[in-house]
C-alpha cells in the first residue's frame, strides 16, 4: 500500500492526470465514446464512461493490483508496444488515493461493479450496464492531506481537466469525445475521423477557418495537419499541439522548426497554433 501511494505521487498529480490515465486506458480498449465529466476541478468527482471492450468480472479487481496489466504477456511484447499504457500503474495509484466505483461489462460476460476505498475493494457484484467501462473517481487525495494542499483553485483544475481532453480530442478524431463541467458540456466532438471536425469543436470557427493543411516526408518521417495562416498568429503556443505516434508532446525543438517555417512573416512576440502529426 506505501508502494501504492509513493506511485500515487508520481501518477497522481492532480485531477488532470488521473484524467489522462483514465481516458488512455480507454483509447487502449478500442472504445468510439469517452465522456469525461467533473464536480469540484475534479477532486470531488471524477467520472470516464466508455464504449470499450470492458473488463471480465473475474479481471476486475486484479486490474487495480500494481503492475497488473493486459497489454503485455510476453518480453517480447516490450519490443513491440502498441498501446498508450503498459506498466499497470494507473489504477493502483489512483485507487490508492480515493473513493473508486467501476462498472464495467465485456461483450461475452455479464456486468460486474466494483467498490474500492484506497485501493480495498469492498464490494463486488454483478450489474447490468452495456459494454464498456465507468470509473468514477470520489475524493481524490481523501487520504493524502498533503498533496491536497498542493490543488489550486476548482477551476484550475477543471481547466486542466480540460486541456487534457482536448488534447485526447484532437489526437483521436475517430473518438467521439465529450467533457461535461459541473453538469454543463463544454465540449463535443463527433468522433467521425475528420481532424478538421475536431479542431472546429475546439479552436472555434474563427481560428479553424484560418488554417491550412500541410502534408510533407523526408526519409521515414511524415508530418501532416493544420498550421495557421501566417495572418491568424496567437499570443503564445498554447494551441500548438504535436502529437508523436497519437501521443501528446510538447517540444521546444517542434515549436522551433515551426516558427521557423513562420520566419520574416510574422511579428516578434506572435506564434503560429498548428495541430501536427
Ligand atoms: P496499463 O494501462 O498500463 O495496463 P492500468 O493500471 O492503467 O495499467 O490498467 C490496468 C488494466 O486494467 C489494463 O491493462 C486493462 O486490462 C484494464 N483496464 C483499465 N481501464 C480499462 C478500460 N477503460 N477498459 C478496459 N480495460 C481497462
Ligand atoms: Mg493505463
């Protein structure tokens, strides 16, 4: 359990990063729906629905054990790793510093739900529901004071929230994405597979109707997505978004070549956004 917690410190920073765990583990099980919904920043409630593969009844409560995944059965399978996750960290960390409730359902075997208090469960049985997963995350940090300190305010936290769905959204246009806030939806993305669709749903009309899609390779390397009109510039780089094999990164070095490209016809203190695969 210490074990648990110490990982906690490292997977668990804030709701945010529960979120992105949350939502990979749903990317890795095929899922075509993920909702993201939070009260209080995220640390009351913490909510990721998903139309995945689900997990077995009897696979339920090992997938909270610590390095207990699906995703890899043989070494060999280190060399060849096609999922977002592999460690079998995130639910044992996260499980370790809340209130969990998991209804999940495979295709073949009936529902299960599960109850965990700080990584216990406490109660199993099985529920009706369709295929896919819920994991609802209640008072996070409930049993580490200290790291609750470190939360800002509600709405930082939910902003953070947001910007990893956001980021989720853009890298998976074949998803259909939704985060509601509060009870209220603040995004929607319609999960057809259409890159532009999704930088509409969350750049807005303005911005998205000011880029332009760019497709180039060298070598073994291919580049393609949507860079904005040298005219459209932002104020900083907060809407550059690179993604490395459907991963989120940030690189100063991508951000560099970028405004490169820009060079002589942008001013100082001006920055393109682009979505850059
Ligand atoms: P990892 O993703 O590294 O395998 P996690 O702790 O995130 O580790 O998840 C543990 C296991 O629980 C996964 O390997 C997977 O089998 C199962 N799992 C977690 N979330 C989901 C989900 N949303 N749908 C289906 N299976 C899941
Ligand atoms: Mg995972």
């Amino acid at each position: 359990h210490v074990a648990d917690l110490i990982a906690a410190g490292e997977v668990v920073e804030r709701p945010a990063s529960a979120v992105k765990e949350l939502v990979e583990n749903a990317v890795d099980a095929g899922a075509t729906q993920i909702t993201v919904e939070v009260q209080n920043g995220g640390m009351t409630f913490l909510r990721v629905t998903d139309s995945g593969c689900g997990i077995a009844p009897e696979d339920a409560p090992t997938a909270f054990l610590r390095h207990a995944t699906s995703k890899i059965r043989t070494k060999e399978d280190l060399a060849a790793i096609g999922t977002l996750g592999f460690r079998g960290e995130a639910l044992a960390a996260i499980s370790s510093v809340s209130r969990i409730d998991l209804l999940t359902k495979t295709a073949e075997a009936e529902g299960v739900s599960l109850h965990l208090e700080g990584g216990v469960v406490t109660s199993q049985q099985p529920a009706g529901c369709p295929q896919g997963t819920t994991i609802l995350v209640r008072e996070l940090f409930y049993n580490t004071p200290a790291r609750m300190k470190f939360m800002k305010s509600d709405a930082a936290e939910a902003s953070a929230v947001f910007s990893v769905v956001q980021q989720q959204a853009l890298a998976h246009p074949e998803i259909s994405f939704r985060f509601l806030k509060d009870g209220q939806e603040q995004l929607h993305t319609d999960g057809q597979g259409d890159r532009m669709a999704a930088i509409y749903a969350i750049y807005g009309r303005e911005l998205a109707n000011n880029m332009l899609s760019v497709d180039g390779s060298w070598e073994k390397l291919r580049v393609r997505g949507f860079v904005t009109r040298p005219t459209a510039t932002r104020g900083n780089r907060a809407l550059q978004y690179f993604f490395l094999n459907g991963r989120f990164i940030r690189s100063r070095l991508l951000s560099a070549a970028l405004e490169e490209a820009y060079r002589n016809q942008m001013m100082t203190g001006r920055f393109p956004a682009c979505v850059l695969e």
